[in-house]
C-alpha cells in the first residue's frame, strides 16, 4: 500500500493551545501515545487493506499532497467547493474507519451504522465532484496526516467522537452556508444533503453522547439546538477552523487564510454562530 | 500548487431557469415586491438591492412567498405540537388527551423521553414562528389541539390513523411519518425564502434550514427507536436514513393489517413528484443547469456492488411541493379557509 513517513503530518501540531476545539481525550490520548514513544501505527488498521495499489483511504493510489487551498465564496461554486472539502474527508475518514481493525470490536448495529455513513459520504464526495467538474476541488486524500487519523482510529470512543464533530460541522456549515447560496436549484440540493447530515449526527449522539448528555435526548441535546429549536450553524470561516482543528490535515493544505474573499452583502450577511465545544 | 478558484460566473441562463425550474409567475411578484417590502416593514436601505436582484433572476421570489412559507409552517408546527402534547398527555384538550391514554402507558421511559424533548423542540418552533411571522406583516392566527383530528378523519375522529392512539408501533410509524414530512416540508420550501441582498429574508431562511435538520433529527431518533424494536426491518436504518421510496421507505412490516389509506398515506410521504427514490438533481454552476444522476456515478467502488442502488438513495433527502404536504396533512386538520387551515 502507499504509506507515507509519519513524520511528516507535524504531529505536536495537535497539542496546540489553538487547537482545543477537539475533545481533550483525543488529545490526551496522542499526547500519551507520543510520550511513550509507542506510535505504533497500529498494523491492524492496515490489515484490510489487501492489494499494494489501496490503502486505508480508498482504493487507488493516493494523491501526493495538496497546498494551498482557497475559498473564494463570492458564488455558488465558491460555496459547493467548500462543501466538497467537508465531504471528501468525510468519506476518506469513514472509509477508513470501516477499513480499520476497532471496526470489527463494534457491534453489528454500529457497524451497519458506519457503513452507511462511509456510503452516504463517498456518495456526496462523487456527487459534489462531478457538480464542480473543472472547480473540484483537487483530492486531498495525500493530505491527510496519517498519525492523527490512526489515532483516532485506535478506540471506538475517539472514533465515534470525531464523527460526531465531522456531522455537526457539516450540519453547521449546511446551515450556515444556505443563505449565501444564489439559486434555488443548489440550495435544494444543499438540503438534500443536510438532512442526511443531520440523521448521521443524531444517530452518532444517540449511539455515544458526549459527556454529560442524557443518552435519551442527545440526539437532539439542549447542547446543539438553541432556544428557538434551531440546529447548529456556523460561518465558513468557523468551519475551517472546525476543519483545522482536527488537525487531519497537514499543515499547508488549506491557504493562509484559506478565504480568500467572503460572500457579498447581496449574498448576505454573517449571524451568530452556534455550535458547541463538544458535539 | 495554487488551488484557488477561477473567476466567477453567476450569469443567469433564462431559458434553462424556466424551463427547469417550475415556478410561479415573475412578473406578478416583481409588480408588487415594493410594495410588499414596504408593507412588511422592513429597512428601505434592502429596497433597490431587493429589486435589483429580483431584475436579474427571473424565478427570485418576494416577502410575500416568505410570509406565505412561514405561515404553512406555522400550521405545521401547530400540528406536530399538538400530537405530541395529546400523546404525553399534556394538551389543553383533555378529549386529546384522553385519546391517546392507552397508547401513552405503553411506551418506554426512554422513547417517553425522546418525544418528550422532540416535543420541546415543535413548542420552540411554533413560538419562534409566531414572533417572527408579524416581522414580515403577517397575522398569526390563533391554533388550538380542537383544529386537529390525529386519526386524521378531518374531524371525524374515526380517521385510519386512529390505532395510533392503541398501538405503540403504529404510534411511532405515525411519529416518524410526520417528521419525515416535516423534514421534506421545509425543504420543498427553502427555495421560496432565498431572495439575493433581502436580509431579513436570509434570515428566515437560514432559520428554516436549522429547524428542517432538526426535523431530520427527530426523524432519524425514531427510526432507531422503531428499528430497536424491529431489529429484522432493515428498511430502518440505525443511520437514521430514508432508503428508497414510496410506502415501503416507511418501514412499516411491524404494523399488522396497515389500512389501505394509512398505505396510500405512506406513499404520499415517502413518494410525491420527486419521491424519495429520486437519484436525479439538478445543479446550476453559474453557467448552465446540469442534472446529475447520482447512479450513474463513478468512483463509488468502495461500497459493496449490492448497496450501491440503497447508497444513492439514501445519501439525498427529497423535497415535497407545498400542495403534496398538504394533501398528506389535510385529514389531519379540521378545515377552516378563514384561518388558512386546509
């Protein structure tokens, strides 16, 4: 399979005071795995993985790495891109979540859950591909830092927690985005995706909420729909930074700033985000 | 490697939006669209831009259409609170309560939970609607649990809905089957509360998308619950997810001897001009209006050859048009054109 050296996602990129936005157990956790020098890279993750040409991301080869991604967010297609890149690490990340040797410790319920999920995903990611043809976004599968996602991956606990935080910044930024949108044929299918965005996060909530949530009403927890029983939503600056604190992908990929210029007063104008530390 | 975009196109195909887009007729909103933004008091600063968008895409829509969705909301909203407060036992009318007793002592602690919360949220959004809807010009009319019949006899009390009241299984097939339409609802009607450079309007829509995934929440919690109790169903995803369409979208191989017009029902919620099987959408790229079939898609290898056809149905949710929603929702409603009720 093509693996890449470790090294060079910059793992301590993680332990970043800037980087809070994941939960601190994830953190703690690669923290503790870095300290004892047991960064193994769990050869059972890679075990599914049954011919040279695949790897945990997906068949094929995997792209090299990408820099310098930017949004221009002044049309529709400006938005879709940003909506492509939720989507392609989305479904880079539960396709190797299905690949990875704690998803056979699930249960049958959960693993038909996250089968669902990788094929909803990788559905989107094509979907939103072919709709951008020559704006697609490049893939940025080469860019994901293999040692944060393996260390994800290690539990069933910080994988369902990252997918929780994966559906609600794409619930989020759905949310947040559709204002901006221009025609009424993409804003509709912009919400025939976040629907389905929302059932994956209800249901990750239902099956492990976060800590402190009444497991009977987590799936619509107090925690994510505010007072007017409105879900997240957050600006596309704030998913990015949702994006980046993840720290899935290597330093670079993403331009500094990665918005290069926002949607115009006519598009609309900014509202309070709303989201969670932990969703 | 430089992977910023290339220059903008936002031309407008007038052609391609009137032949794809079935909307109501342009020139009768633009006549009146200053007026109406007047009307609905809203800053005169947002007058020109509204209007300049409104010359420049042919199917822009009015505050008039934005009032009129949150008002069919409101109506909505009415009707999924009041179910939900007749099944815990909380409405004003006690006949609803009393209706729903034998059902109510039958459910779970943990599902009484779930409809409990699911219900907080239906109050939320019937209280947000009435405030915001004066703040577009419109009357919010006075609903109460007597306009409904959730047997969905139109009044009679007697309608093919009324084992909800008895069975715990039917009750929850006909709890998912009105968030199912909930959710298909708002997203028939988000189209209709985009109006370019309008902020208010941004506003109200932004508002509906965050209570439409709300819908989807509540949809999918029952799903999961519904499948719990039916593991064998896998038309029930623990995803939560809507596969395929029509009345077997529904998941209802639990409910013995369902009433034909409950499946008739079914079929509208889960069928319709765009049914939940659709795998046809259309995108606009700034330049021309481009339908995807999302079977007809490459780069799916990854998922199993047999859950392709299930994938690209459940990975899109699909709208129902206004007149659909209220054909599925109209027995359930005691008729009153005076207050809008269908």
């Amino acid at each position: 399979m093509a693996m890449r050296e470790p090294e060079r996602g910059e793992p301590m990129v993680i332990a970043g005071a800037g980087e809070l936005m994941f939960p601190s157990t994830r953190r703690s956790f690669v923290r503790r795995l870095l300290a004892g020098g047991t960064v193994v890279l769990l050869p059972s993750v890679f075990s599914a993985c049954s011919d040279d040409d695949d790897s945990i991301l997906g068949p094929g080869d995997i792209p090299d790495p990408v820099t310098g991604i930017a949004f221009d967010l002044r049309s529709d297609v400006g938005i879709f891109r940003l909506l492509h890149l939720n989507e392609q690490l989305e479904a880079a990340f539960y396709t190797a979540v299905v690949s990875s040797g704690t998803f056979s410790s699930f249960s049958a319920d959960e693993q038909e859950l996250f089968v669902d999920l990788r094929n909803t995903e990788v559905v989107h990611r094509e979907f939103v591909r072919t709709a951008l043809g020559s704006q697609a976004l490049p893939d940025v599968r080469g860019s994901i830092d293999l040692t944060v996602l393996n260390g994800i991956l290690a539990s069933r606990t910080s994988i369902i927690a990252a997918s929780r935080l994966f559906e609600h910044v794409g619930v989020a930024a759905l949310n947040g985005a559709g204002k901006y949108l221009q025609d009424a044929r993409n804003l509709l299918v912009a919400g025939k995706f976040a629907s389905v965005e929302a059932r994956h996060a209800a249901a990750l909530r239902d099956v492990l909420p976060p800590a402190g949530q009444n497991a009977n009403t987590a799936f619509a927890g107090d925690d994510i729909i505010d007072a007017n029983g409105r879900d997240v939503k957050l600006e596309a600056g704030a998913v990015l930074a949702k994006v980046a604190s993840t720290g899935l992908l290597m330093a670079g990929t993403l331009a500094n700033p990665p918005i290069t210029a926002g949607p115009t007063a006519t598009q609309g104008v900014p509202t309070p985000d709303f989201f969670p530390a932990n969703p | 490697m430089d992977n910023s975009q290339q220059p903008i196109l936002d031309a407008i195909d007038p052609e391609i939006t009137g032949r794809l887009v079935s909307r109501r007729d342009a020139l009768r909103r633009g006549a009146s669209a200053g007026t109406r933004l007047a009307a609905a008091g809203l800053a005169l600063a947002s007058v020109p831009a509204a209007l300049a968008a409104l010359s420049r895409e042919a199917f822009a829509q009015t505050p008039a259409d934005v009032l009129d969705v949150l008002k069919f909301a409101f109506i909505l909203e009415n009707l999924e609170n009041e179910f939900y407060r007749a099944v815990l036992g909380t409405s004003a009318v006690a006949a609803q309560n009393n209706a729903f007793a034998p059902v109510r002592a039958l459910i779970p602690d943990a599902a009484k939970q779930a409809l409990q919360q699911i219900q907080k949220h239906e109050q939320q959004h019937v209280d947000f609607l009435k405030a915001v809807i004066p703040q577009f010009g419109g009357a919010v009319v006075t609903i109460t649990a007597n306009d409904f019949d959730f047997t969905g006899g139109n009044g009679s009390g007697t309608g093919p809905f009324a084992r909800a009241t008895t069975e715990l299984d039917f009750l929850l097939l006909a709890t998912q089957a009105f968030e199912d339409t909930g959710v298909r609802a708002y997203k028939g009607q988000a189209g209709r509360l985009l109006i370019n450079g309008n902020d208010a309007a941004d506003v109200a829509l932004e508002s509906a998308l965050r209570i439409h995934s709300v819908e989807a929440r509540h949809a999918a919690k029952i799903r999961r619950i519904r499948r719990q109790r039916n593991p064998s169903d896998t038309t029930l995803r623990f995803s939560g997810y809507v596969r395929g369409g029509g009345a077997a979208a529904a998941g209802a191989g639990n409910i013995t001897n369902p009433p034909a017009e409950v499946v008739a029902a079914l079929n509208l919620i889960y069928g319709g001009a765009t049914p939940e099987s659709n795998t046809q959408h259309v995108v606009f790229n700034g330049t021309s209006a481009v339908t995807i079939d999302a079977a007809a898609l490459g780069g799916l290898g990854v998922i199993d050859a047999g859950d392709r056809t299930a994938a690209v149905t459940q990975a899109f949710d699909e709208p129902l048009t206004k007149d659909e929603v209220i054909s599925i929702v109209k027995g359930f409603i005691k008729d009153d054109p005076a207050r809008g009720l269908p």
